[in-house]
C-alpha cells in the first residue's frame, strides 16, 4: 500500500463568476513527482495556491500528511512551494536564503550550519554560499530556491513552473538534476507546468488539466498511449496527433474512415466497442509516428501529396496532403522526399484512436 | 555640430549651477558682513565681521548694531531644538504611518468608494485654507504653542507623500517572496517585517528625507501656532528685527546654521539616495 502525501479532495474555486478550478480530486503519493498540467489560465496555479494555502478555496479539503490542513495558513502546512520567478530573496545571501526557514525553526546554530552545507553540496551551490541571490543567474536563483525549500524538509514541494523561463539548455540539465535530486532525497513533489515535455520526462504521474477540470490522471506512458479525450490528445505530443473527422464505415468485416474523397482503412479496432458509432461522423486520432509513409503503394494505403518536409536531423516531418485534411506524419528514416511527390499512407495497426465528436471523448477507452 | 552641442550643454548647466548656488554664496557673504555692507552689492566682505553669528548665541540682550542702532535679540537654540524635535517626530510618524497604510493598499485591496486617492485630499487645497480652522480647533484643546500640536498636523499633513513614495516601492515588490517567507513558517506581519521592510529601507530613508526637509522649512502654520515655547526656526529667522530695521546678517547667518542639520543627514544617508531617488531597482 502506497502512503499519500497530499489529497485534493473536491477542490472548488471561483475569483467572480470565473470559475478557476472546477471541483478536483486528485491524490499525490509519498515520493511521487505529480506534475499538473495544462495550458496557462487552465486553474493548476490556482490549484497549487489554495494548496500551499495562498487562497482559500470555495469548497473542497485539502490533506497533507493525513492531517486536514483546510482551514490552517501557509505557515502551518509543511509544505514548500518554488515560484517561477522572484523565488529568492535578492537582499540575503545564498547562504541565509537557504538557512532561512530553518532560523525560523529556532534550529541550533551547528545544526543549520550542517544542513545548509549539506544542502549547498548537493545541489552544487557551495563556491556561490556567500554571494547575495539578487545577483545569480536565473538557474542558480531556481536552484537556491529549491535548495531553500528541501531543506525544511516539508511533506510536499510545490513546484509553480519552475523552470519556464530557464534557458532551454540549462532547462535540460536542470530537469535532469529536478528529477536525480527528487529519487535521490526521496521527495514528494506536485509540480505544475503548462510544458508537456517536460511533465513527459519527469513525472511518475501526470494530471492533464483543462479549464479548472482534471481530464485524466497517469503515467506519462498511460497518458500518451490512451488519451482519454480530444484535448488530452492534443495537448500530449510533440508534432501534434493528427485528428480527421470523418464517417465510420463498416464493411466486408473492415473499419474505414470515409472521408468522402479516400477511405482510410483502420487496422485492429477491435469492432465490438465502436457498436453504435458505425455510420456515424467521429473523430479519428493518430500520431505522426503511427503513420507509415513510402513511396511505393502498399497493402491497405491511401496516397497523398507531400507539401512539406522539416527535417530535425535524427528524424523527419513530412506534411502531406490529401485532399480534404492535412497529415502530419513522423519518419525515422531519411527518406529522399520531395515537395510535391505522391507518397503512400498506412495507420500501423492498434495505434488509432476513435472519439466521440460531440463529447470529445475517446470511445475505445469505454469501460473495458 | 557637436562642439555646438557641447558648448550649448555646458552652457545650460552653468546656467543651472549658477542658479542652484549663488543664493547661498550671497548668503554665506552676507553672514560676514558688517552693517554698513549689507545692502551693499559687492561679494567680498571688506570689513568680515563674526557679530552676526555671535548674535544668534546672545540671549535676550540688548546688542548695538551700529552707531544709534540697537536691537533686542533672542538665542536660536532653543528654536533649533523645537525645530528638530517637531520635524524628526512628525517625519517618523508620518513615515511609519505611510508605509503601513501603502503596504495595505498595495497588498490588499484599498478602502472605501475614494481608495486611496482620497489621502491626496489634503493636498489639493491651498495650505491657507486650513489655518483658520486649524487654529480655532487648536485653541479650543489647548494646541496652540505646543510640540504636539505641530507634530500632528506636520505629519498628518505630510503622511500623503511618503504614502505614495512607499507605495511605488512596494508595489514593485513580488508577493512571491512574502509568500516564500510565509510557506517557510513566518506570519504575514513578520514575512513584511523580515523580507519587504529590509528591501524598501531606501525608499523610508528617502521619503524622510523629503518630509523633514518640507516640514523644516514650514512657515505658515509654525508662524499661526506657536507663540514662546513652541517656535521653530523659520519663525524665529522672522524675529531678527531692531529698531535699525531687518538685520539681514543675523538673518543670513541664522539660514546658514540651519542648514547644516539637512546637510549632516544628507552626508549620512547618500548612500540610500541613489537607490531611493532612482526609484526602485530593487531587485538588485
């Protein structure tokens, strides 16, 4: 049995008549990094806020460590929170932005001096111990901040994007350092960004967030491979799923998707689940790598026209035109492609997603 | 074209430099001039003389000026004193009073169908417009001639400035690290006191500034509300009158010792001037 850390039960809040969040459930597990996610304005600060007890919820509880803390201030919570930016205090040096939460403790002296040593080791802060935090670079800022707020050891480290406006190679490291200091300490962390990469690489769990709704909570893998709408779809992924609207079509024991002009043969959808939907208009999800792409006619392929090649180095983006949509596919293979050539079009089997166009809703995920 | 525009701009600072300091030249040498010089327009004084400032230091003697002319003069101590102890109090008040309410309105919500551009109130109206009122309030509680009474409505009538000098300051300020102070077990009150009050201390020491030096020189109400115990110094600058009209030298000489306090606290202080006067850049 998994201990929880942090329990969002219900949790309602409204500035006005805008509702942020919209009645969330969601629990985070001891030694977990959680990650919300969703585009900005979505409610996962707000949500991290009425956490830390920064604002007070309409309706719902917070748990924290199994004690309700609902109705305590921030500073009887036991949490951490890292901000995006302004995460230090610019006038205290390194060493006292670190030992401030424990001074306030009322630690011994010896015993702060230790912990912020230690601290500062770990996070390969020491040659900067006596340097004033206004004047580091914004890395190191964040990096001093997460320093100050482990350091106290909390139940839970509240992580507002911390590293958006890092640069993107440094972001790189410090996701990787994010992550090794997390497993290495053994902390608990929520964090929230609005970078699907980012919650992909270093998440054990992802909750994928959209107007003040948590639409799905999983693994990145789970996430990813099972979107369980349109907009978790959408927003996992990097190019973009492409998404067809078209007519379910059944015939001689095949799935089709009728596009009018092309038929799109749909390999390995299991029939049974779509009982309802056959003749009836959905929405088909694929990803750009589950499309195979040759310029031979293969078994089961529709054609198009190639009307942009991006090439990143280790892979290819070839946009290809159809007659009525647009395809995004992916191709490991460097393939000698030229604007405007005819190339051949195959959905790999099992990989196809099938929603629901009114409630955008995936139908193959259905009570299984 | 630009030799011109060198010239042109040296000019223009002379100009200004000449403006800003040949007042208080011509007041330095007129402190050292004897009698006969003082309506004279040479710079130099041809016959220097320390009478003017010993003067100041008389108390209540009768003092020959020149031949035939006498003059009863009083000490500019104990007005000094008054002058400091009413200025350096109202200021605090008013610095204290002005943080305190800008942070609230910076940090929450500002009060009532006015905010807070109703503290502006006082200064819209001319400054005489008070004094009536001012002074029969004041008499009826028994104010008039009191440290007190000046030190209320000094800092009563100055809060306004350091209120918006302070607000621009703290507004600049990011929550997020009352906040951060907060999550690490402070309360509200101590996160300002620990986090915000340490990084606007330019801005209170510069606001002061400002509010002692527009309280020093207050004439208006000092002259309506004070009688013996209670003058202040630009008052008292007015009582260097004999019987051979305005002594003018121990006028000059009196505006040159009272200088010298705002020049002390200027020397003191410069370092947060740069930082205050600049507005900000707090975060370093």
């Amino acid at each position: 049995m998994t201990e929880v850390s942090l329990r969002v039960e219900n949790l309602k809040k409204t500035f006005g008549k805008t509702i942020a969040v919209d009645d969330i459930t969601f629990e985070v597990r001891r030694g977990e990094l959680f990650s919300l996610l969703g585009p900005s304005g979505c409610g996962k600060t707000t949500t991290l806020r009425c956490i830390a007890g920064l604002e007070k919820p309409d309706k719902g509880r917070v748990i924290i460590g199994g004690r309700d803390v609902t109705d305590l201030p921030p500073q009887k919570r036991n949490v951490g929170l890292v901000f995006q930016e302004y995460a230090v205090f610019p006038h205290m040096t390194v060493y006292e932005n670190i030992a401030f939460g424990l001074r306030i403790k009322n630690l011994p002296k010896d015993e702060i001096h230790r912990r912020v040593l230690r601290m500062a080791e770990l996070l390969n802060l020491e040659e900067h111990l006596n340097i004033r935090a206004g004047k580091l670079t914004l890395a190191l800022m964040q990096r001093v901040a997460l320093a100050r707020s482990i350091v106290v050891e909390p139940e839970v480290l509240l992580l507002d994007e911390p590293l958006t406006l890092v640069d993107a190679k440094i972001k790189e490291t410090m996701r990787r350092e994010l992550r090794r200091y997390q497993k290495e300490l053994g902390i608990t962390i929520l964090h929230v960004t609005h970078d699907q990469l980012e919650a992909m690489m270093i998440s054990d769990r992802i909750g994928v967030m959209c107007q003040g709704k948590i639409l799905q909570i999983g693994t990145p893998i789970e996430i990813y491979d099972k979107p369980n709408s349109i907009f978790v779809a959408r927003f996992i992924g990097s190019p973009t799923m492409n998404l067809i609207e078209g007519r379910l079509e059944q015939w001689d024991g095949k799935l089709f998707l009728d596009l009018d002009s092309v038929r799109i043969l749909l390999y390995g959808i299991p029939s049974e689940k779509l009982g309802g939907y056959i003749g009836r208009d959905v929405v088909l999800g694929i990803r750009p790598e589950d499309i195979e792409i040759s310029t031979q006619p293969m078994e089961g392929s529709f054609s198009g026209k190639v009307s942009l090649i991006e090439s990143s180095g280790n892979k290819l983006e070839v946009i290809v035109e159809l007659d009525s949509v647009t395809l995004n596919v992916l191709s490991p293979l460097r393939m000698d492609l030229k604007v405007g050539q005819l190339v051949y079009l195959k959905m790999r089997p099992m990989k196809a997603h099938i929603f629901d166009k009114t409630t955008e809703k995936n139908i193959m995920l259905k009570e299984e | 074209m630009s030799m011109v525009s060198k010239i042109l701009r040296v000019a223009a600072l002379a100009i200004f430099m000449a403006w800003l300091i040949i007042p208080i030249t011509w007041t330095i040498s007129l402190s050292f001039k004897p009698y006969l010089e003082w309506r004279a327009a040479h710079f130099w004084p041809k016959d220097p003389t320390l009478l003017n400032y010993k003067i100041l230091f008389y108390y209540e003697r009768e003092i020959t000026i020149t031949t035939g002319g006498t003059a009863l003069t009083k000490p500019m101590i104990p007005p000094l004193i008054n002058t400091l102890i009413v200025v350096g109090v109202s200021t605090v008040i008013a610095v204290i009073i002005g943080f305190f309410t800008a942070y609230g309105a910076s940090r929450y919500n500002s009060p009532g169908p006015f905010g807070l551009y109703f503290t502006l109130l006082t200064r819209m109206v001319p400054p005489a417009t008070f004094v009536t009122p001012v002074l029969v309030y004041y008499r009826t509680i028994g104010f008039i001639d009191s440290h007190l009474g000046l030190i209320l409505l000094y800092a009563a009538a100055t809060v306004t400035y350091s209120i918006w000098i302070l607000k621009g300051f703290i507004d600049q300020i990011p929550r997020e690290w009352e906040e951060a102070a907060v999550l690490e077990g402070l309360s509200p009150l101590r996160a300002m006191v620990r986090v915000t009050l340490p990084l606007v201390k330019s801005a209170l020491v510069v606001s002061g500034l400002f509010i002692f030096l527009m309280n020093y020189s207050e004439f208006l109400f000092a002259l309506v509300l004070t009688t013996m115990k209670a003058v202040t110094l630009p008052v008292h600058l007015t009582t260097y009158v004999g019987a051979a009209g305005a002594l003018y030298g121990a006028q000059a000489a009196c505006g040159i010792i009272a200088s010298i306090p705002p020049l002390i606290i200027g020397y003191v202080i410069q370092r947060h001037l740069i930082t205050g006067l600049t507005f900000g850049m707090v975060r370093a």
